[in-house]
C-alpha cells in the first residue's frame, strides 16, 4: 500500500489552473522531495494534501484512506511542518505539544517521553512554558517542529524543514527525519537546500507551472527546471 | 549627489503616495459597490434626507437650547474627558500614525526623531482642522450658538494637542508604570477639580490643568524615543492606518488586527495559565480556544446579542402574536450564530491542520453557547413575566424554548460538521420539517400558551437520537 497516493489533481483558483492533473506517489518509508521554482506550486500541493485548498478534480490518499470519502481519518495519518511556525499566542510550548498530544490520541506517557528527548535534542528544555510571543523564531520553529514529530503517522509533510534552525538543529532534525522513514514514514518535503535535499531523500518530483514535470531516484536528479523553459 | 537628503521631502512623499494609494482603493471600494444609477439615486436620497434632517433639527430647536445650557454650565467638566479617553486608549493604541513606512525611511540616511516630530505635527494639524470644520458646520447646521461653540473649540483643540504627547509616552509604558501613572494622573486632577471649585472664575482649574500638561509635555519629549517598542508602534499603526472598513467590506477581505495588549489581556494572563493542562481533560485545551476564537469576534458576538435583546425588549411590549415572533426570530438568529461561529473556529491554520475530535471541540464550545443561552433565558424569562403571561405557563414556555433552540442548534452543528469534513450536506427532510412546525409553535405560543407542552415530544426525540 502507498504511503500517499497523488492522483490526477487539479486545482484552480480564480479560473486560473494552478495545479494541472499532478499525479505521484510515495512508497511507505520513503522521502521524496517535491522540488520546483518559486510559483512551480509545491505549496498549493501542501496546502491541498492537508485540506486547506479544494480540488477542482482527482483523488488523495494516505494508506489507502481517502481524502474526500473520510477526512477526519485521513487527518489522523498526517502531520505538517510549516515553513513559518502558526503557534497559537494563548497556549505556552508544554500546551501546544499537549494539543498534538490529545489529537493524535497519544498516551500521556508516550507524550511526555517523546517530548522530553526531543526539548533536550532541540536544547528548548527552558522554554516549556513561554508563549510564542516571547520565543525567537528559531525557537517557535523548533516547537512547531516537535509538536510534528510527537505522533507517529503514516505520512510527513514538511515545508522546507531547515528554514529558521541552527546547524545543529537541522542535522537533528535530519536524523530524526531518516530514522522515521527507517520506521515506516513516508515523507514529502520542500526545500530550496538542494544539496541537503539530495543528501536526505531518496527521490524527487520536479514541478514546472503547476504540472509535474518529472520524477524519479534522487541521484538521478539533474537540475533544477526554471520558471519558463529556455 | 550632493547634500543631504531631505527628511521632509522623503516623508512628503510617503504620504502623497499613501493618500494616492487609498484613493485608489476607495474607487476600487466605490467601483464595485455603486454604478452611475446607483449613484444618481444615493445623491438625490442624501439630498433630500439633508433637507428633511435640517427641517427636523428646526422643529427640536428647544431641545438643542436646552442642552446647550446643560453644557455651558458644564464645560469645566470637559477636560476631565478629553484627559481620561487619552489614557484608556494609551493601552491600545500610540495615537501618533508612526508607521512601517516611516520606520523603512529612518533605516535609510533619514533622522528618526524629525520623521517622528513630522508625523505628531501631521495628527496636530489634522486635529485643528478637523476640530474647526466640524465645529463651524455644527455651528451652521445645528440651533447651537457660536457662544458655545467657539470656547468648546479652542478647549477640544488644546486638551488634544496637549495629551497626544502623554498618550504615546504612557503607551511605551509597562503596564504596571502605566496603571500607576494614571492613578497619579487621576487623583491629581481630581484633587484640583475639587480644590479649584473653591476658586473663582471657575475657569481657573481649566488654564492650571493646560499649564500643567504643558509642563509634562516638555519633560516627556526627550524620553518619547527611548524605550520605544517600535515593532509593537509599527503593527498598531500599519493596521489603523490600511484596515479601512469600507474597503474590507467591499473587497471581502478582512486585515486581521494584531493581538492587542489591552490592559485586561495583559493581566489575566496570569502565571496559572503557563501551566500544562490536565491531560486526561480533554476538553480544557478546547475551552480556551474557544474562548480566544469568541474574543476574536467579541464586536459580532456582542451585536448579535445586543440585536437579540432589543428585538425581544420591544417585541414583549407589543401584540402576544409580535412577542412570539420575536422569540422565534431571536432562537434563529441565535442558532445561526452559534453555528457560524463554530466554523469560524476552525479556520486558524494550526486547528485545522490537527485531526479533529469532534465530540470534545463541540462539548468545548457548548461550554461558552450555554453561558450565552442561560443569560438570554433569564433575560427572556423575566421578559415573560412582564408581559402579562400567565406565569403558571411560564416553565413550559420556557422548556419549549430550550428544546427548541437545542434541537435547531445541534442541527446546524451537524451541518457545519458535514461541511467542514468534507461530507455530504447532512440533509434530513424530517428534521426539516419538525424544525418548521416547532418554530410555529413558538410563533404562537404566546398566545396559546398550551402549545408549549410540545416540548416533551421534542425532548423525547433528542434523547432518541443521542442514544
């Protein structure tokens, strides 16, 4: 069964197609890159994967989960790890990994566990309970990062994963990353780090003006297409 | 090049493109909401509405006389305003329009302190000419003489240029410093007023107050650019200066203003609510969200509210029929906004990204729309008592109205629901129709109170359901 099946979306906003008949897939334990030029629409495939952007046609599925037919279950396969950290400015970090905790129907030792290795490994040991207005962004970042990496899911979404952390933090999380795939996860992410991405996964999806316009291993990959063809 | 460049010109133009770019958008705004038609039909409705406005001031001419005395008899009062809603909004709001703009332009060879003095001297010069239009159009307009006018003027003139200074200053201010300071503030001027009614003209407590903040002014203007939180100005301001309510409402797009530091906010959020939630409770975290998304739309909550009450206050005083109507119209309206402000609570980007629990979101938001329903349900009940009903009726009335209003509120939330995962609208022709015929029986159930027994068959059948 696939990790997450992609297959014929369209998407169109304001009579202007912005993803045009997109179909991949990833295989369970696998990372891919969906990689592309700004305005290519990596993000508009985040943002419809997650259910933020409807589809004009096609289907989505996480392990054999539809999208459409049982959204509730398919949410409960996946995580997400924005570009720019959406902390909510009423709950401190302990409350929002809490939050992930409760939602992802997580036991409370297994919460406290995972959230004990992962403030010490990102070194936020210090900062449970601030509220996010009193955190860095590099902070929020790694937060936002943890309360992702708290449940296990089939799948992982990750929005250019290293934005906003420190060397140190970004080889971590990159471990993390591998040794989830390791364990079963399948994980999409973006990224402009091209050479971290090519370090990290192990096949890539090229967008070009919302159309996939090639994929394959990762050490296949070339170069990047750029906006309009030359 | 040579020179240096000139702080003035750089900010001119700033603001000649920032007023060119709002006229361009308020004839967006315009564009889309009137044509030509419309247009012709709206000025000769402001004409006439002008002439009729004009013909009905003349007829309460008295009236206007009246007050007029009220006021002059008053006016040493007058400060005490013009002090007290400076230091209100000093919690929210700088008061002088220093914006991302000027802040990019001090960022370049551009003093910061002159862009700054640029910008109260802008927010004086458009108090004083505000402050004169509308004082002699008043004047013109109005039965009120310039006798009044001309001092009330001159005194909303000075007391607004003279605290536009303390306003930013306070506003930079901790919020335990700021609380003290207006203590200060507040028990000084108090003991002049009263002192000053010792001393004759009366008018002598009006020039100390002026003198004294004259003073203030000169001692704090060194101190208005240090310590200045110029991230939290900039977002304040920006946000005044763009979320223009014609235009969001015309382009559907709403600017979402910042958090505000209101002075409440900043106390309540108390240690205690720092520390982890009992985990086993799930629906603790959801209360607090649900309260953040209700205070987020506190203006909508409180209209909708303040709307169904006055409906049902003027309704219960008429025919039973219009009473019963305005019971019915008011379960409606209440139920339509429950029900919209559940999905609004879910459009925060990191509640909807996380796998939902519907059951516990609507125990969690439940909590809030019963303290909403129990104060309307007082409010209604002692509407009812006064209204002449047989108050022998009044707990089943007031059954039936919980029933009902359970009944249409779990609908509409079951719809949302479907909407929100992406299921078929949850369609029921049955529960359609029972809510039509229960929505009758409130319409007439003032009249024939007897009705109102009706209620146990609506209970009966949510049980049913439930289970």
């Amino acid at each position: 069964m696939k990790g997450l099946d992609v297959n014929s979306v369209s998407v169109i906003i304001k009579e202007e197609p912005i993803l045009d008949n997109v179909s991949f897939s990833l295989n369970q334990g696998s990372i891919s890159a969906l990689i592309g030029h700004n305005g290519a629409g990596k993000s508009t495939v985040m943002k419809t994967i997650m259910g933020w952007q409807e589809k004009a046609a096609g289907t989505i599925e996480i392990k054999g989960v539809e999208q459409e037919r049982d959204f509730i279950a398919f949410k409960q396969n996946l995580s997400y790890i924005p570009e720019e950290p959406f902390l909510l400015s009423e709950l401190t970090a302990m409350q929002h990994f809490q939050l992930y905790g409760q939602s992802y129907q997580m036991k409370e030792e297994v919460l406290l566990s995972r959230v004990e290795y992962y403030i010490n490994k990102f070194e936020i040991a210090d900062k449970l309970d601030e509220y996010p207005e009193s955190l860095s962004k590099g902070m929020r970042q790694k937060v936002q990062t943890i309360c992702a990496l708290l449940p296990d899911v089939p799948l992982l979404l990750i929005d250019e994963p290293f934005m906003g952390l420190d060397v140190y933090a970004s080889d971590f999380l990159q471990q993390v990353l591998i040794d989830k795939a390791n364990n079963g996860t399948s994980i999409l992410l973006t990224s402009h780090q091209l050479e971290r991405v090519q370090e990290l996964a192990d096949s890539y999806i090229m967008l070009q003006q919302g159309k996939v316009v090639g994929n394959g291993d990762m050490e296949d990959f070339q170069e990047l297409t750029r906006r309009f063809d030359q | 090049m040579n020179g240096k460049p000139s702080t003035f010109t750089a900010y001119y133009l700033i603001k000649k493109n920032r007023v060119q770019k709002k006229r361009k958008l308020y004839k967006l705004a315009l564009g889309v909401s009137f044509d030509l038609t419309v247009s012709i039909y709206l000025g000769l409705f402001l004409l006439f509405g002008a002439f009729i406005l004009f013909d009905t001031i003349k007829q309460y001419q008295h009236y206007f006389l009246e007050i007029e005395s009220f006021i002059s008899s008053n006016i040493v009062l007058l400060p005490l305003l013009f002090v007290i809603r400076p230091l209100y909004l000093s919690f929210t709001k700088p008061g002088i329009l220093f914006t991302s703009a000027e802040l990019k332009l001090s960022m370049l060879p551009f003093s910061r302190q002159k862009l700054w003095i640029y910008c109260l001297l802008e927010k004086w010069l458009k108090i004083v000419m505000g402050t004169f239009s509308l004082g002699i159009i008043i004047g013109l307009v109005t039965p009120f003489t310039f006798n009044l006018i001309w001092p009330l003027i001159i005194l909303t003139v000075l007391m607004q240029l003279l605290m536009s200074i303390p306003q930013w200053y306070l506003y930079q201010q901790p919020i335990i410093k700021k609380l003290l300071i207006i203590f200060v503030v507040m028990v000084l001027t108090g003991v002049t007023r009263i002192g000053s009614l010792a001393f004759e003209p009366p008018y002598l407590w009006i020039a100390i107050l002026l003198v004294v903040l004259l003073l203030s002014n000169i001692l704090i203007f060194k101190s208005c650019h240090t310590h200045v939180d110029w991230q939290k100005v900039i977002q304040t301001n920006d946000l005044a200066v763009w979320n223009i309510w014609f235009v969001n409402q015309m382009s559907k797009m709403q600017i979402k203003p910042e958090k505000r530091q209101g002075w409440l906010q900043q106390i309540v959020k108390r240690k205690k609510e720092k520390l982890p939630f009992d985990y086993q409770d799930k629906t603790i975290i959801y209360k607090r969200l649900w309260r953040r998304s209700f205070a987020e739309e506190k203006e909508q909550v409180i209209q909708t509210i303040g709307g169904i009450l006055v409906l049902l206050i003027v309704l219960c005083f008429q025919a039973k029929w219009l009473f019963g109507l305005g019971i019915c119209l008011a379960i409606f309206i209440f139920s339509k906004m429950v029900a919209s402000f559940f999905t609004a609570g879910f459009s925060e980007k990191l509640l909807h990204s996380l796998p939902w629990d519907m059951e516990v979101r609507i125990k969690a938001f439940k909590y809030w729309v019963n303290w909403v329903a129990i104060f309307l349900g007082v409010v209604l009940t002692i509407l009812l008592l006064s209204s002449g009903v047989n108050w022998l009726w009044i707990p089943m009335l007031i059954l039936l109205y919980i029933t009902v209003t359970t009944f249409y509120i779990n609908r509409q939330l079951r719809l949302r629901q479907s909407l929100l995962i992406k299921e078929n609208g949850y369609q029921s022709f049955w529960e359609e129709s029972l809510s039509l015929l229960f929505f009758g029986l409130v319409l007439v159930s003032i009249v024939y109170p007897i009705v109102s027994v009706a209620f146990i068959f609506l209970l009966l059948y949510q049980v049913r359901f439930k289970k």
